[in-house]
C-alpha cells in the first residue's frame, strides 16, 4: 500500500487523491444572488448534511488563485442561498452551468433552467429540480491555502424544504423517484444503481 504525507505533493495531486477516494459525492446545484440583482447558478460536490437539529448542510467551495467565487461572495453578502439535488433529468443542463461567467452573466440562462420564486428568502430556485432548500447562512469560514486562501466553507440553516409530490410518500423520499446523480473523479458522474439493507445494531 502507498503512503503518502499530502504536504510533500501538489495541490492538485491532493485533489486528485480526495476526489478518486471520496466517492460518490452527492451535488448541490446552488443559486444565489448578486448586489446587482444577477442570478447565479454553480454545482458543487463538496456539499453534504451538518445537522437535522437544526436541518443545517455545508458547501466547501474552492478558490481559483485565492479568488472568492462568485457563490460564496454573493452568499456571505447576501446570507440567503438556495440548494438544489441534482438528478438524471437536469444534471445535463446543470453541467452547463459549471462554465466560467462573468458575475454580471448568469448561468441559469446559459443553462435555460427556469427560476421560481422563494417562499421565505428573495434567492429564487429552480423549477427543474426536484428538491430544493432555502437556506440561510449560519457560518462562514475562510480556509488557509498553501500560498493564498483556499476555500470558503459555508453553513446553511434551511430554513423551507420543496419536494417534489411525486417522490414523497409517507413521510419518506423515493431515491428512486429522485433518481440523484453523484460525481466521481474527471467527468464521471453514477447513479443510485443497486440498493441493498443491512440492519443496524440497537
């Protein structure tokens, strides 16, 4: 087995290690807006639950050279976000909002998604998703890079849950029904595939 000390290799060697070894990574399609008014949109892998207690989810969201992306400056100014789960219907169009914009272009018309009004933040979501959170920020932290900061990790309380009926029965999801997609390494993405049980231990 290889073993290897992560401050004696690149930072995109660490990148390649964390993103082929942590997988699958559920994606968060996240739209914020600007102090201009621009609607942005952006997914994101490094996205997962904090809490139920209250319902909290984290985004990590990288820098390029130190630079706040446009994501995370508009939700540390702004302090509303909407998070979507990404599936096998929208994810061909989410990709495309992965493209490097201006901040004064937005993605969800270069994606042709369609915008919905929040019920309790002025973010608007997506009507293509299935699922979607409004959240609320709870925490910002600015994470050291090597030479520059290298990420923002944020904390967002939702604070209003939209799910899709079709998929919600009985107080549960139908992972099925919501058929999410995850990222793998390179452009690899997987699907739910084969669901299996094991009964936990009381």
């Amino acid at each position: 087995m290889l073993s290897i000390d992560p401050a004696s290799i690149s930072e995109r060697d660490n990148y390649k290690f964390l993103i082929g070894s942590i997988i699958p990574r559920p994606i968060a399609f996240v739209t914020t807006k600007s102090k201009e008014g621009v609607i942005n949109g952006a997914p994101f892998s490094y996205f997962n639950i904090v809490s139920s207690n209250p319902p909290m989810i984290s985004l990590s969201i990288q820098r390029a050279s130190g630079k706040r992306k446009d994501t995370a400056r508009n939700i540390i100014e702004s302090k509303e976000f909407v998070v979507h789960i990404v599936d096998e219907q929208n994810v061909k169009k989410i990709n495309k909002t992965a493209a490097s914009l201006p901040p004064n272009q937005s993605e969800i018309d270069l994606a042709s998604l369609t915008t919905v009004e929040s019920v309790k933040i002025a973010v608007p979501g997506v009507k293509e998703a299935k699922i979607r959170m409004e959240c609320l920020l709870e925490h910002s932290l600015e994470l050291d890079g090597l030479d520059t900061p290298g990420c923002d990790l944020i904390i967002g309380k939702i604070v209003q849950f939209h799910i899709e009926s079709d998929i919600y029965e009985n107080g549960r999801i139908d992972p099925r029904g919501l058929a999410a997609v995850s990222r793998l390494a390179g452009n690899n993405y997987a699907k739910i595939g084969e669901i299996f049980e094991i009964e936990r231990p009381k």
